[in-house]
C-alpha cells in the first residue's frame, strides 16, 4: 500500500472511522457464508479493502472487480474460489450489470415506449432465483461494494437475494477526494458522439407539448414585464426580480425593448404580434441537458462538483421551460413503467431536485421553482396511503425547499415549509424513524428561526426546543456529524434568541458554535468549519460579557479565517456574506488606526458587492 493511502485512512474523519470500525468487527468476527453491502465512493473502495487487509491479516482475502456487463455472478465466484480458499470476498462494479442507466437513456429517446422484454437486468433475476446456491457452495462473506442508486435498485429489483443481506455500512463521502474525469468521461464522451452523429433526434417525442410549453414561457415574461410596465409603484425587489429574468435568459439589453414591445401587443394593429421572434429557445438542448443531469444524477456517489459544473454552465437554461418538461418527462415516464423502475426513477429526480436547490447559485435563478415542480410531481405518485414513507421524505425535501425559496412571500413560504415539516412528521415519528424524526425536527426549527409571521419571540422557543428534540437522537456518540450540524443551527437560534438573558443566550451560542466545532475541524469538514466560524464571528460581535475591544477583535479573526475557505468559485457569495459581515466588524473595531479601520470596511463591502454582482452578471463598473 502506498504512502499516501496509508496516510489517508490514518486520517479518517470520525463518521467515517465510526462506520470502518463497525465494518471491520463484523468481517474479523464473521465465519462461513454472508453478504454485506457497502456504500461507498469510488476513492473510499480502495482505501476500505486496504485497510481492511490491513487490519485482518489472519482472513484471505480477496477482490472480483466486474469491468463490464455480466449476466452471470455465480460463475465468476464459483471460479474464483475454485482451488483456492476465501474468507472474504470483496466485489465490485455490480452497477454496470444493471439496466436502470440504459433505461433512462432510453426513455429519454422514446419516453413513450412501454417497458420492452430485456430491458431489466438478467443479473437481477439471476440473484434472485440463485440465492440459495450462492449460501450452499460459497463458504465466505460476500461483500457488494455499491453506488448510490445501486443500493436503492438492487432493494427493489432483487429483493429475495437483498433479504439475505447481513449488514449495510453507507460510507460518508469525501468531496475532495473523488476522481471525476475517471467517472465521467466515458458518458462525456458518448454524448458528445452521439451529438456528433445526431443519430437520435429527442424533439421528436416532445412534439405534443413542446409548442404550449414555449408560448407559456414566453407569455410569462410577457406578463411580468407588463406588470412593471403598469405598476407606477414597483419597489427596488421586485424591478431586480423582473431585470434578473432578462439576465438569465439572456436579453438584459433589451430591458427598455421588452417594455415597448408590451405597449404595441396591447394595441389592436399589433394584435399579430410574433412572440418567437425575441427568445430562441433550442428545445433539443434543453431536452439533452435534463438526460445529462438525470445520468450524472444516477452516476454520482455524493460528489456533486462535476454535476454542479453542468449546472452553472447551464444556468441560463433552468428556467419556466426546463421545469415544465421536467414535469412532463417525469409523469409520461413514470406511467409507463413497471412499480420498481418508476421508483428506481422517481428517487434519481427527487435527489436530483434537492441537489439542484442546494447548489451555490440558486438564490440567482429558477432552481428552486425547478426543485418544487418536480418534488409536487413526485408526490403525484407517492400518496400517503400507499407510500407513506417516500410521501413523507418529499414532504421533507419540499419544506427545505420552500425555507429557501426566492420567489412568492417569504413569510408564505416559511409558512408552507412548517406545514409540510408537520406533515412528515405523521410518518417520520421518534419510535419507527429516530434518525428520518431528527432531521426532520432539526429543520422544522431552521423554518422557525426564520419564521417571519407569528411571535418572535414565541417562534424562537420553538425553535430551540425542537433543536434538543433533535439533539435527544442526534448525540455526539451516535451521529457526530448530525450533532455538530445541529449545535450549529442551535447556535444561530440563541444568537436571535429574545426571551432570556441576552447576555447568558450569546454564552450560549459561542458554547454551541465551540462544540460543533469538535467534529467540524477545517482539515475533515473545511466548508462547514468555515460556516461555524463565521457564526461564531457574529456572536463575538453582539458579545456583552469580557472586553468589547477583545470581542471584536476575535469576531475579525473568526471571520477571517471563514474567507481562507470560501475562496473556490462555487462559494463567492458565502464569501461576499463574510466580508459584509468583516466590514461591519471594522466599522466597530477599537484597536488600531481608525481610519485604517474604516478604509478596510469600506474594502471589504465593496469587495462583497463586486462578487454579487458579477455573479448576477452585472457589470459594477457601471
């Protein structure tokens, strides 16, 4: 093994080392046949077999590694074992026996077509249906290491073999570590062929509904623009809502062109007007971009950068047009599929729509009307009496959205999110679902942190009493990183906090923010250490107890040392927060030279104004 990889796993962050250790016990204590499944990346395979190696030096072990497509798993073991003793067995690669990537491609070319005979994996059955022999002739522990969805599928598709399973260890993933370009660019490659050879022209199945959903889009922009046009009284909000559109779709020059073309449609001699002549939509475009991220979706193991990189490249694209055809790919797929593979189907997009709203950028663009189009359409197909559980995961994934959503009333939107919380809740009770009732509370307090209507006050005890409801599940032992997460959030409550002592709350809070800072260190979580420390700036600030100068002085180093983070491209506005929030600690600084003060103040808020508006795609040059 090499140095590097010795040294990697000699760094295990805790949630990682916590599941290892788990695994580990099982396999050292483990004797005859079993199977086990891990989830994990493509990086932690490699680091995970090594060590186990490693740390069980008195087990053979060995590794089947499947390079293609195979019908057959137990000829490959029988040969594998054949004449030469195995404890344990690791093998990989099982998802490219699989057909649900097929199946998407597929689709995506023919939505229409119903399930054809061969299209689900003869694997699949084959487990099923062999199971037994697999437990009679192989006197060794098979361990499935797996993707994502892989796990997800082989639930649904082989459950009679699944049923057999002895544990499930789901591995954390490391962002950082994850070799993309290895993953990706066999399907890089093949689309670009495929756009080369334009052998299979997507338009054609989007004929019925692709005029209607074009006109809708256009016609909405139509509307907003003659809403600004007619109120005489339009704030500062909403004239950057309407001009951010034009950005996105690409007319901000023709801001002043958009209004005049509003006042002659309304005239009867321009009743004729051509809507098609100012936005070209490229329809194959759009259609091509919803199949590259669903398989990137399918494909990723937890590192979201080259699916992300998709979506800003994209940007102008996730917009009215690209939720509709979202909605409509999802219900005309989804009704003419068997039950496994619409859910195999239904839980790539829902995790694609989360994904999509927690991307860097979606406070600039539509992603969130995205993620909510597609999340309603979801729960089309999971009611609660059939599908509890799904129902009450999107239910969950809906509220998250809707605490963050930009467009409609923020209050309405806190409103609806604690609503759909509650609803989850139903289902994601403490006794059936302890960790699924934890996240849930945890966010139901986020919403209600936030919450605009109500009590302030009232709102804020809610929300931290439902924090320690989430703390009584997520303990430091148990789920580390939930409780750090947790304590951070916490931490933000006692900041706001009005009932109390102020200065026993901003105790508090630093308290919370110094715990979670226990698992978030800058080496194991370096996005989340930087949120905690400037939190932890912000509570300095409004610090009464000690020395104010002191105080201000440390809020500065915090906030600093948030802004060594948030460098990279995908975390400019977490940096242009930090520096509003280091610009207002120097306006108050004592110490040093007050106009040296003043003059970084300033720096930094116009520094943090530059990365917002460059991002919007404004020139602040004027």
């Amino acid at each position: 093994m090499s140095n590097n990889l010795v040294s990697r796993i000699e760094k295990c962050r805790p949630d990682e080392q916590e599941i290892y250790l788990t695994l580990k016990r099982d396999l050292s204590w483990r004797d005859g046949f079993g199977i086990l499944f891990v989830k994990c990346s493509f990086v932690q395979e490699s680091l995970i077999i090594g060590k186990v190696k490693q740390d069980i030096p008195d087990k053979k072990i060995e590794v089947l590694k499947l390079e293609h497509y195979i019908d057959n798993l137990y000829d490959l073991i029988e040969e594998k074992v054949k004449d030469n003793p195995i404890d344990i067995l690791f093998i990989s690669g099982i998802e490219k026996s699989l057909a649900l990537e097929d199946y998407i491609k597929r689709t995506l070319e023919k939505p229409k077509i119903y399930h054809e005979k061969g299209s689900v994996s003869y694997l699949l059955g084959h487990l099923n249906w062999q199971r037994e022999r697999f437990r009679d002739d192989f006197n060794c522990c098979l361990v499935f290491i797996v993707r994502k969805y892989t796990l997800k599928y082989l639930v649904r598709r082989a459950p009679d073999f699944f049923d057999w399973r002895s544990g499930v260890f789901e591995f954390p993933v490391d962002n950082d570590e994850i070799d993309l370009l290895q993953s990706y660019v066999p399907f890089k490659g093949d689309l670009e062929q495929a756009k080369q050879r334009d052998e299979i022209d997507l338009l054609q199945s989007y004929v019925p509904f692709k005029g209607d959903l074009e006109q809708a889009k256009q016609r909405k922009v139509y509307e907003d623009f003659a809403l600004f046009y007619q109120k005489k009284d339009i704030d500062t909000h909403e004239s950057f809502l309407l001009l951010r559109k034009l950005l996105l779709l690409g007319h901000e020059n023709n801001f002043e062109r958009y209004l005049d073309q509003e006042k002659q449609r309304k005239a009867p001699e321009n009743s004729a007007l051509d809507q098609n002549k100012d936005i070209d939509i490229d329809h194959k475009e759009y259609v091509l971009l919803l199949g590259k991220l669903l398989l990137l979706e399918y494909e990723n193991n937890g590192d979201l950068k080259f699916l992300y990189s998709v979506i800003k490249s994209n940007i102008d694209k996730l917009d009215y047009f690209f939720a509709r055809l979202l909605q409509k790919w999802i219900i005309h797929t989804c009704s003419e599929v068997n039950p496994e593979e619409k859910e195999a189907i239904l839980g790539i997009v829902e995790s694609l729509c989360l994904d999509l709203s927690q991307f860097s950028w979606a406070k600039w663009s539509n992603v969130f009307e995205i993620a909510i189009t597609g999340l309603e359409t979801i729960l089309n197909f999971h009611p609660y009496e059939t599908f509890p559980e799904q129902w009450a995961n999107t239910l969950n994934n809906l509220g998250y959205v809707y605490s963050n959503r930009i467009f409609g009333g923020k209050a309405e939107n806190l409103e609806q999110a604690i609503i759909y919380y509650l609803y989850a809740l139903k289902v994601r009770n403490r006794k059936t679902f302890p960790e699924d009732w934890a996240t849930t509370q945890n966010n139901l307090a986020i919403a209600y942190t936030q919450r605009i209507r109500g009590k302030r006050e009232e709102n804020l005890e809610t929300a931290i009493g439902t924090y320690f409801l989430a703390l009584q599940v997520r303990t430091y032992i148990d789920f580390p990183v939930d409780w750090a997460k947790t304590q951070n959030n916490l931490g933000n409550a006692y900041i706001y906090r009005i009932c109390g002592d102020k200065e026993e709350n901003l105790e508090q809070a630093i308290n919370c923010f110094y715990q979670s800072l226990k698992i978030y260190t800058q080496e194991s979580f370096p996005e989340d250490w930087a949120t905690t420390q400037n939190n932890l700036g912000n509570a300095y600030r409004e610090r009464i107890k000690g020395d104010k100068a002191e105080n201000i002085e440390m809020a500065i180093t915090c906030f600093k040392s948030a802004l060594m983070v948030y460098t990279k491209q995908d975390l400019l506005f977490k940096r242009a927060e930090t520096l509003k929030n280091l610009s207002n600690a120097y306006i108050e600084r004592r110490k040093g030279d007050q106009a040296k003060n003043i003059q970084m103040a300033r720096v930094c808020s116009e520094t943090a104004l530059e990365i917002l508006l460059n991002n919007m795609g404004i020139n602040s040059k004027g």
